[in-house]
C-alpha cells in the first residue's frame, strides 16, 4: 500500500513555532537594545516637549539691493532645513514668515546654540589662496602631513577632499617657534603672487622688502605673523574670534578641520572668487573611478574668469601654495589643490568623500552663494503646554477607540479575539521600541501628527486580522474542518493583505516626500506601522492561528471559539469520490 502524500498544508503549517520564536527574538533583542542605548521613552517633538524658536531676518549684502527674493529665500530654508532636520522626522520645523524673516523651530533636546550656528551660516564664502598651514596646537611642531596624490590631469578638477591633505607651512625647518613662523608667513606673503589688483593696492603684506628679520616688516604683516603664531585652532573661543573684521582683499589666519579630525591653522592670502560667483553645486557619484563621491561646481561668467585666473597662478606653485582654501564664515571648509588651471566655468572637489561630506560641502557652496546673511532677531522658548493638552485628548480618543475595536472583535469574534488582541500588544510593542530607537539615530521626534498615525494604524493591524478571519470562516461555512481551513484561507487572506498595506504604504511615502514639518511625522509613523502590520501578521498571527487551530476549544468549533459550524451555517462536509476498488471473495474476506 503506497504512503500518503505529504500536502501543501501539511508542510505549510509544520514549524509554526519558528515564525513565533523569530519575531519574539526579535521583540527581545529590540526592547534590550532600547533600555542599553539609555533611550526608554520616544523623541517628543516641540509641540510636546517645548524647545525654541528662532527667528531670523535677512539682509542684503552691499550691491546687492534686490538679494532678498522668494527664490533665494526659498532656496535658503532647503539648506537650513537639510542641516537642522536630517531625514525630515527631527521636529525641526524652518519656513518663511513675510518677506525676509524665517522661522526655525527647534526641539527640546536639540542644542539650541549649535542648531542656531548651523542655520547662521549664511554667506561669506571665499575662494583664498593657501599661504602657510599647518596642524593647529599650543604645541604644535608644523611637521607636514602627507600631500595627496595628484588626480587624473585630463579632467578640469581640484582634487583632494579636506583639510587634511594640506601640507605644512613652505620653510624647510619645520619649527614651532614664533621667529620660524612669523618668517615663513613673511616668505609666503611675498612669494605670493595671486592677489588681485585691489588687494594688491590695499595690503602692503603682498610686497614686503626683507625676507628675514621680523622688525623690517611693515606692521601688517608683523600682526599676521603675531596672529599666526598665537592661533591655537583647538581653542574654541580663538577659532572663533580668528580673522575677525578682515576684509576680503586682505589676508587673514583662519582654522580647518582635517580629515583626521585634528584642527589646521591657515595664512590665506586675499580672497579671489567670493561666493556669489558660484552659479551651482552639487554632489554626485563619480563612476568613471573609485574616488567615491565627488563636488561639482559651475561659475557665473565672472566667477568663471576669476577662477581660471586664480587655479593657473595656484598651479604653478609648491604645495601648499597650490592650494586653495574656501572659507565659509571665517572657517576653512575644504583646501583642494589644483595641478593646471581650470577653464570652462566648472570645476569638481574629488577626494575620498562619503556621500554625507560631499552633499554637506555642496550645501555650504550653495549657501555662500546666496547674496545674503541673516541675523537673529530674536529667540524664544515654546513651552509645552498646549502640545501637552492635546497630546492627553489625544490619547483618550485613542483608548476610547482600542476599547471600542477590542470591544467588536469579542464580541462577534469570540474566541478569535485572543489572537488579534495579542496580535495588537505585539505591534504597539514594536511601534514604541522603534520610536525610541529612531530619536537617537536619525533624530525622529514624536509629535502630535505622529500620534494621530500611530492611531490610524490601529484600524489598518485590525482591518488585517478581519480579512484573515473572515476568510477562514468562509472555509468553514464550506464544509472544511478548522486546519485545512486555515491553511487554505492564508493564501487569499495574505494577498488581500500585502495588496491593502501596500496602497496605506504607497499613500505614507508620497505624504512624506511632499510635505515638510509636522505632516511629515503622520506621514513616517504611519508607514513604519503598515510595514510592522505586515511583520506581525505574517510573523506573529499566521503562525498562532495554526498552532491554536489544533486545540479542541477551537478544532471542535466550541460555540465561544468564533469558530462554530452551526453559527456560521456551515454545509455538510465535504467528500471526495472514491474510485470503486477491485471485487472482494466475500468467503475470503
């Protein structure tokens, strides 16, 4: 007699348990991860924490009386935005007010100061030629660190990503003493021959007599010496104050941040391509090497002509003095190197850039090329109360609407209830551990539009559980018993599902994309919940309707199981048809 094949449903329902073991595993994992980081308790936004509020107001800069558009504003809220709000779900909320003011809120919890630094860095980009530098310190020995390599010629390119490719200062002794220094400052200014003519005309540093003895200087250039030597780059307070009230067509010391995170210590000479000449930045991915992610720049007609001007005096120098420094706000963000000069009106920044630092540097470009600073008219603290009014309403209509739901499934689901309400707890478990593992890495905040979707998403779990049960009873009402049932019911529960997540999902992704500020948290929280709603029920609720449909409370269609035949007006089983077997010797038999 030949063995029973082994059905679909067989195999199908055979290891039930190791769905359940996985997503509980994971539950574990996640609620543990959550108590190590220190982070038990979700982000909360402005409106639920209070934070602060800044308001900024733009200012023409001088010749420039038309700079304050709805284009430039605009264009100066996406950078702002990018910088203080990351993927969007921070809370931080920027927009214009009126003409020239923009608002910028900010989140409990958010340094306040340094979001503020961020959105203050307006303009004041220059393109200066790199004089002396070398790794900033009390102590610090001017030894060089290493150039880079040169890049492939054939391209218009300055290449090099950071401040830490720089070289030292140009004097063979690498000495840390004011008299080395202040004579390679005094070398550097007088080998120097990239200054523009204004600059020329205006800085006696650019065509000192006497290479050597400090007192024969003329007193420009002793104060550069004097400031380069008293540059300490680690200390906060002097970086800031580091070439303050210079002018653009005088040189100045400034400090940079080099790829080793150590701080670089820069005499530029005056500035020769300001900001405004750059028409657009951007940052792309180089496939034609593997340097990673790439800058690309595009000059105005004038900036154009400055810059080929400027890269074929560089390119015929001596590191560092084949470097140019681009200066935002006083602070050297990049010093390239240029090995011809570069024609055509654009230029790339290659190097070993990762996609954050390239887009960060394109951004800074971006934004120095607006023909606008901004000042802090004023910043105040928003206070949580109204947020937290609302917050508690909000969460009372949302008990009232779980009670409601759970209310429904028992009373005309009955025993089925079990698996939807356990189903229920395991998703809300997952929606708050991820929502406090998210605040800490990548700044999402809970706010009130995020609450109103996690309670939106408590329909979409259950509509879930719904179509899943009513197709098993459908199977029931067949004439099938309770495992075939299931077994058969999942295949067209489970595309009726995915089908209907995907639509929610579809719709929380276009929502997320369009809009900005507190839409953008309904439109996150409702979709990490549709993707969770699809994880617990395939995880989660598949696998212990299986285990449940071999219990006799439900197999045997108990009258609270939700599962019983006569209640649901069930048909009579179902049979096959038999092919007559072969005649039997009744005497034999």
């Amino acid at each position: 007699m030949a063995a029973p094949k082994k059905g679909r449903s067989a195999s199908a329902q055979s290891r039930p348990g190791r769905s359940l073991a996985l997503i509980l595993i994971a539950l574990v994992a996640l609620t543990g991860g959550m108590f190590l980081s220190g982070h038990s308790t979700p982000r909360l936004g402005i409106d639920l924490a209070g934070g602060t509020s800044i308001t900024l107001e733009a200012k023409n800069e001088p010749g420039q009386p038309n700079a304050i558009n709805k284009t430039n504003m605009n264009t100066a809220v996406d950078i702002m935005n990018r910088r203080v709000n990351g993927l969007g779900v921070s809370e931080a909320e920027v927009q214009t007010q009126g003409d020239r003011n923009i608002i910028v809120n900010i989140p409990k919890g958010t340094n306040s100061k340094q979001a503020l630094a961020q959105v203050g860095t307006t303009a004041k980009l220059y393109f200066r030629p790199v004089l002396v530098t070398e790794v900033s310190g009390k102590a610090a020995t001017g030894t060089p660190s290493p150039s880079a390599s040169s890049s492939d010629s054939s391209k218009d390119k300055a290449s090099d990503k950071a401040t830490g490719k720089a070289t030292s200062s140009s004097s063979a002794t690498p000495s840390a003493t004011a008299t080395s220094q202040g004579r390679a400052v005094t070398d550097a200014l007088k080998a120097d021959a990239t200054p523009s003519a204004t600059a020329s005309a205006k800085s006696s540093a650019s065509t000192g007599t006497t290479p050597a003895p400090s007192g024969s200087v003329d007193p420009a250039t002793a104060k550069l010496q004097a400031q380069y030597a008293a540059l300490d780059c680690t200390d906060k307070a002097v970086r800031a104050k580091a070439g303050d009230g210079v002018k653009a067509t005088d040189p100045t010391v400034a400090c940079g941040q080099n790829s080793s995170g150590q701080w670089q210590k820069y005499v530029l000479g005056p500035a020769e391509v300001s900001g405004t000449d750059i028409k657009s930045a951007a940052a792309v991915f180089d496939t034609q090497s593997a340097a990673g992610w790439k800058v690309t720049m595009d000059f105005t007609s004038g900036g154009s002509k400055k810059f080929a001007d400027i890269t074929g005096k560089l390119a015929k120098n001596q590191s560092p003095q084949n470097q140019f420094a681009i200066v935002l706000d006083g602070e050297v963000v990049s010093d390239p190197y240029v090995n011809q000069a570069l024609t055509g009106g654009n230029a790339e920044i290659s190097g070993s850039f990762t996609q954050t630092e390239a887009q960060d540097l394109a951004n800074m470009l971006k934004y120095g090329a607006l023909p606008l600073t901004f000042k802090a008219a004023s910043v105040t603290t928003v206070t949580a109360a109204l947020g937290g009014e609302q917050l508690h309403a909000g969460l009372i209509a949302g008990a009232i609407g779980l009670g409601l739901v759970i209310i429904y499934l028992v009373v005309y689901y009955r025993g089925l209830s079990i698996i939807a309400i356990a189903s229920l707890m395991v998703s809300a478990i997952l929606t708050y551990v991820l929502m406090a593992l998210l605040g800490p890495a990548i700044g999402f905040a809970l706010n009130l539009p995020a609450v109103c979707g996690a309670i939106v998403a408590i329909g979409i779990t259950a509509d879930s559980f719904i179509v899943f049960f009513e197709r098993i009873r459908d199977e029931i009402r067949e004439g099938r018993s309770l495992r075939p049932a299931v077994e058969r019911a999942w295949p067209r529960a489970r595309r009726t599902i995915l089908v209907s997540d995907f639509v929610s999902f579809l719709a929380a992704a276009v929502l997320f994309i369009v809009t900005v500020g507190k839409v953008q948290g309904f439109a996150f929280t409702l979709g990490l919940t549709t993707l969770l709603d699809v994880v617990v029920v395939f995880l989660f609720t598949k696998p212990l309707m299986t285990i449940l449909a071999r219990k006799k409370f439900f197999a045997s269609g108990h009258s609270w199981s939700g599962l019983d035949p006569k209640r649901l007006g069930a048909q009579p089983p179902l049979r096959r048809t038999r092919r007559a077997s072969a005649p039997v010797d009744t005497k034999e038999a």
